[in-house]
C-alpha cells in the first residue's frame, strides 16, 4: 500500500465548495445518527506566541484521521503566515494504514464554509435575502461560496473593522460594504473574527434571522453578547464538544463573559441537531445562532479528495 502526501494544490484541484457541502451535510446526518464518532477536540495554548493548537480526531464509515490546526492570531503580521494552517491524516480504520497525509488549511476553511451554508439551509427562513459576512477575512470567502451553493440568489453584505479588508472582499464577491449594525440586520449573519470582545448587539437583531457564529473556538473568544444567546434558540451539533473548553460565544455552558447564559428555558433553549431535524425544515426558530463549526467530520471529503487526486 502506498500513502498518498497531497499539497495545497493537488486539494484544490479536486475540492470544489459542491462537493464541501454535500458531505458536510452527510456527515451531520450520519453523526445524528450515531454512525461517528468525534471526541472533543484537544488544545495546546502557546500563550507565549499568541496561538494554540488543536487535535482534532474523527471517525465516520471506512473513513478515521486527525487534524492537527493552529491558530496564531499575529501570523499575518509577524511571519507572513496565515492565522490559521493545517495537517491531515487520513486512516483505513480496518488496519490503521495511512491513507493520506495531505495540507488541511483549504479544507478546514472549506469545511467550516459549508458547515454554516449547511446550518443555513435547515435553521434559517426559506425566503433569506440577505447574508451578512462580519469579518471579511478567508473564512468570510467560503462562508460565502457555500450559502452560494445552497441559496438561489441574495444580497451579501460585508463588514470588518479594517474598511479595506471589507472593500477587497466586497470587491470580489460582489458585495456591498455597511456599517456593523446593518450588517447584524441580515436575514443571515456570519460572523467569523477572533473577537474576545462581544460585539453583536441583541437589539440589532432582526426577528427571524440565523446567526452562524463561527469565529469563538477557542476560551476567551466571543463574538455575540450573552444578551443575544439568551434571546436565542441555540443549535449546536454535539453537547460534549459543546461545553469542552470553548470560548465565550459557547457561554451557552454557563461560563458568559458578562454573566451566564442559561442552558434551558424560553429563548434559550439548546438543541442538538441532529439527523432529525436535517430531515425537518419546520424547526421552530425565532433568533437561531449555530455552532456547526465544531463539526469536523471531513472524512467523507477527504476520501472523495483523495480517490480524485489517485484517479488522475
């Protein structure tokens, strides 16, 4: 047997934000299911350099590996690195034989893409015509893609606290530059920073709207006051990953910046989403905010990445 070491480039060749999405969906289905199995993820704080680093293991169907992700903050600045760069190891869980060694930096931004597209689809209003990206960075692009893949046309909305970094985005997908509170007045909002400041006020949010709030993964980020959790109903995917050392936005496990966010009772209710609810559109919503970016069972795009690349 051979294992295949695959770059940035052999991934991009084969990966497409279709592909992301349909088995990104599959994979909350067959994790509903109880069909996989994710541990919560492991960190390693480098307090001293600003960063942290994550493992993250899954296993779903022929498919178990490990992704082994930093974030370091001040990358850009200090190094000309990205914030965010990753390893994956793809098994045959038959024999523990290493299928793949392959770059996971385009497939985590891919994967965390979709899993809000994919949040978007079942939680929020059929008829959404607005997408607001908060934070304009990598992750806003596939953020973007995806809700492209599973929306048949919307209006994006773009804000950052660096204005340039909101233009070039907005520039690129077509987007139109607004100020913060606008932006937190979609149909959908996707917030995607590395705040451990709140920032999203409850009283900017409109009535209905989704909130994909992907930035806070790690403790001491937060990105949506403890006011807009409790006014909300909270999906999350996984209750154990859920209340594992996460970071303010997950006070919804009672540790809120400012003060707890409760885990039951009228708007704060917290559900697991499941293969159920992916079957049932009529899911009761009023504020729906979604932590789907914890999901990380990529085993199936993985292996559908890895039989393209071994095809060619």
């Amino acid at each position: 047997m051979k294992t295949l070491v695959l770059t940035r480039a052999d991934v991009e060749q084969v990966s497409t934000m279709e592909l992301a999405v349909a088995a990104v969906e599959r994979a909350f289905a067959g994790f509903g299911r109880g069909e996989a199995s994710m541990p919560p993820k492991v960190y390693l704080p480098i307090e001293d350099h600003d960063g942290d680093f994550r493992a993250m293991p899954a296993r779903l169907g022929n498919s178990a590996g490990i992704k082994w992700v930093n974030v370091h903050a001040q990358n850009r600045k200090r190094y000309g690195l990205p914030t965010v760069m990753a390893v994956y190891i793809l098994n045959d869980p038959a024999n523990a034989f290493p299928l793949a060694v392959m770059d996971g930096t385009l497939l985590t931004a891919l994967r965390t893409g979709a899993a809000g597209a994919v949040a978007s689809k079942y939680l929020a209003k059929s008829d959404a015509k607005t997408v607001s990206f908060i934070g304009c960075g990598v992750q806003a692009n596939t953020l973007h893609g995806a809700h492209q893949v599973i929306l048949d046309g919307f209006e994006s909305l773009a804000y950052d606290r660096n204005v340039a970094t909101a233009q070039r985005f907005a520039d690129r997908v077509g987007a139109r530059v607004v100020s913060l509170e606008d932006a937190a007045r979609a149909d959908i909002v996707c917030t995607a920073t590395p705040s451990r400041t709140p920032f999203v006020q409850a009283e900017w949010i409109r009535s209905g709207a989704h909130i994909n709030a992907m930035g806070a993964d790690a403790p001491g980020k937060q990105e949506l006051s403890t006011k807009t959790l409790n006014r909300a109903a909270v999906y999350i995917d996984d209750i154990h990953q859920a209340t594992a050392s996460r970071g303010g936005n997950s006070s919804e496990t009672g540790r809120g910046r400012d003060h707890p966010v409760r885990l039951d009772g009228p708007g704060g209710s917290r559900r697991v989403v499941g293969a159920c609810d992916l079957r049932n559109r009529e899911v009761p919503i009023d504020r729906t905010r979604d932590r789907s970016r914890r999901h990380r069972l990529a085993g199936q795009r993985l292996g559908q990445a890895r039989e393209r690349v071994a095809d060619r």
